[in-house]
C-alpha cells in the first residue's frame, strides 16, 4: 500500500474541477416506495422530498432521504418501457447516479467533455418557485453517471419538481450516519488503470492510496484496487478490478451478477460506531461476521485504542492502524438479493487509510458469504 496524497493533491487554482462534495447518490430500483422505507427505518434515513405522479411526474417516482450530509434518492419507473425499466432488469437494484456538487456545472460539463467524458445531458436550467438549479451529466464506468449540480441559486428542499415531506419522519429511526467517506466502483478484468486514467486526466483527480494482489488476497481469490481523490480530497473513489486467484473473486460475483462494472459499496462515517453499529443491528442490518479470532491478537495488532475490544467483538467492528491513526469499520452484507450493493460504516481516528490490515478477514468472510451462495 501506498499514501500519496500529499505529494500529488493538487493546488485548487490547478483544479479544474473543483467539488464541494457528494451532491446525492441516485439509485434505479423496483419498488421505490419499499426500498426507501427499509432506508428509513434500518439505516435511519428521514423522507425529505418526493416526486411522482401527484407532483406532475408521470413516468417515476422518487424518494429523496437525508442524514447528515448524506442524500440518498430512489427512483422507480411506473411503466415496463423505459430506460430505468431496461436498467433494472439488467443490474437490479443499484446505484445509478453518484452526483457531485459544484459551483458551476456548466464549467464542469465543458471541461470534462473537452477531456474525454462521455456527455449524458448537457448544461440546462430547471426551476420552480423555490429558484432554479443548472445541471450536467457525464458517463462513467458502466451504466453510471456523474450528475454535475449547481444549486447556488435554489431555495428549495432539493431540485425542482419536488415536494417537500414534513418532518420529522415517523418512520426514520437515525443511527448517527454523517457524511459518505468514499464509494468504490468495480470494473472488469484489466480495466482497473483505464479508469484510474479516467479519473485522473478527465476529472483531474489524483492517486490517494493503491492495493495490489499482494495487500487483497486470500487463499482463494485476489483483487486490486487504487483510490482516486479529487483536488481537495472531499471525494475518494476506489476503484477495483478482479485479479487470478484459485477461485472465483467477490469482483467477479459482483461483475456476473450486476451486468457489468458498478458501484460495489458505499461507506458512510459515523462518529460513534458502537452506537450507529448497535442501531444499525437493532433495526435489522446485517452485517459480515469475522472469527472471534480476529479479536484474539487486536491488542498487539493496533495497540491502545479508546473502545473496549469486547464491545467491537460483539457487534464484529474492525479495527486498523497506521502512521496517523486508527480506523473501525465494519462490512453490511449486500443489501438487494442479488450480491451486488453493500454498505461499509467506517469511523476514523486520525487514520485515512483504508483498513487494509482487515482485508485477509474481511475477503474470508465475504467468501464465506459467497461458498453459501454457491458462487465460490
Ligand atoms: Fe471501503
């Protein structure tokens, strides 16, 4: 593993892209009015906005739900034909959009396509009372896009054409999620540095930490991954790709089963991970199990830490260490049927790494995972 952040952040007068951060993850699914109350009620999620045919939109509906900084939406197509109909049949339930936040999205549309992007919709205006929004978008890997949004002059509760919910939400029950730390991508074989490249020449980011099949492999199956940062360091996106092992790699079950390159998990940080970890549990997440004795040598592994080791055996929390810090994080199991999204609740104490003391673990337990799914 390599941390090369410092070294190669950019100066904010050479980004060309600067990002305020993630604007919202937009998710195509089958059942938006279902999938947005398991976002409510076990990850805690309040219901902020929606659209639909009683706000005028007649081919979807969407669900706009809120903790923290973090904005999840969840669209679903009311009619067989059309695109989020063709992409859902293709990928289930996933991440569609990860949109980005900027000041200016008709900048970011400009440079980006004159980079090599892809465009999926070009610089236009939407408005309502509350004021008007401009946005871009850009393809990225597989069916994703990059939806650029500028909301300097809107009022609104989040984009026009949307009704604001009344809160507090009955249903949410919060668990202490704060912001998204990092959203990993996974591609095909050999595809890894083509959108590493991507990121870097077309988005201008940089290469913040990178894995090889030494650092993420077990006795069975082997991946790599490099994480690529924006200008200030605001959004990381790991990208993996599978690497030859014995047996069939989580990125290729990913790969099979969602149609193609995807986004493979998000991780959401808390700032207490006993008490969202308990919640999360309590509301009926569950998450990947490692050996009790992963707990065993801790102690040596990491050194004092300010949480009691039995409380992170409990709820299974792993826990990493590096020049600056540590990390606890922890793994859900994949949230639709099909083994494709799942989640990472990660708290950081100094440490920015990415737990790559956990991944022997961590890969065993998802292979366990994935011998009783028979796609071992
Ligand atoms: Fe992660």
């Amino acid at each position: 593993m390599q941390l090369i952040a410092e070294e190669t952040a950019h100066s904010p007068a050479a980004d060309f892209l600067p990002l305020n951060g993630t604007d919202y993850v937009e998710f195509h699914v089958g059942n938006a009015k279902q999938a947005a109350y398991y976002y409510r009620a076990a990850f805690g999620m309040e219901l902020v906005a929606y659209r639909g045919p009683e706000t005028g939109t007649r081919d979807r509906a969407s669900y706009v739900l809120q903790q923290g900084k973090i904005r999840f939406v969840f669209t679903t197509p009311l009619r067989p034909d059309s695109e989020i109909a063709d992409a859902i049949r293709r990928h289930g339930d996933g991440v569609h959009d990860v949109a980005l936040w900027v000041d200016d999205a008709e900048s970011a549309w400009r440079e980006t396509t004159r980079r090599g992007a892809k465009s999926i919709a070009g610089p236009h205006v939407i408005e309502d009372e509350s004021g008007r929004i401009r946005l871009s978008a850009i393809a990225t890997y597989g069916d994703t896009i990059h939806t650029f949004v500028e909301r300097r002059e809107y009022q609104g509760i989040f984009l026009p054409g949307f009704r604001e919910i009344p809160r507090p939400d009955p249903v949410a029950r919060p668990t202490g999620l704060l912001h998204i730390d990092h959203m990993v991508g996974n591609v095909g074989w050999g595809e890894m540095n083509r959108w590493v490249d991507f990121y870097r020449d077309v988005m201008g980011f940089s290469l913040y930490q990178h894995f090889d099949d030494n650092d993420i492999s077990t006795e069975y199956s082997a991946l790599m991954s490099k994480v690529m940062a924006n200008g200030n360091g605001r959004v990381k996106f790991p990208i993996n790709e599978p690497a030859e092992g014995r047996r069939r790699s989580q990125i290729e079950e990913y790969l099979d089963f969602y149609g193609g390159p995807g986004v493979q998990h998000i991780a959401m940080a808390t700032a207490d991970i006993i008490h969202t970890v308990t919640k999360l549990r309590d509301q009926g997440v569950e998450f990947l199990r490692v050996p009790v004795t992963y707990y065993a040598d801790l102690q040596s592994r990491v050194g004092r830490i300010d949480e009691p080791i039995e409380e992170l055996a409990k709820l299974g929390i792993l826990v990493d260490r590096d020049d600056e810090g540590y990390m606890l994080q922890i793994f859900t199991k994949p949230v639709e049927d099909r083994p494709t999204l799942f989640y990472e609740i990660i708290q950081r104490k100094g440490s920015r790494s990415f737990g790559k003391g956990n991944f022997k673990a961590l890969f065993e337990a998802i292979e366990r995972e994935q011998a009783a799914r028979g796609n071992l």
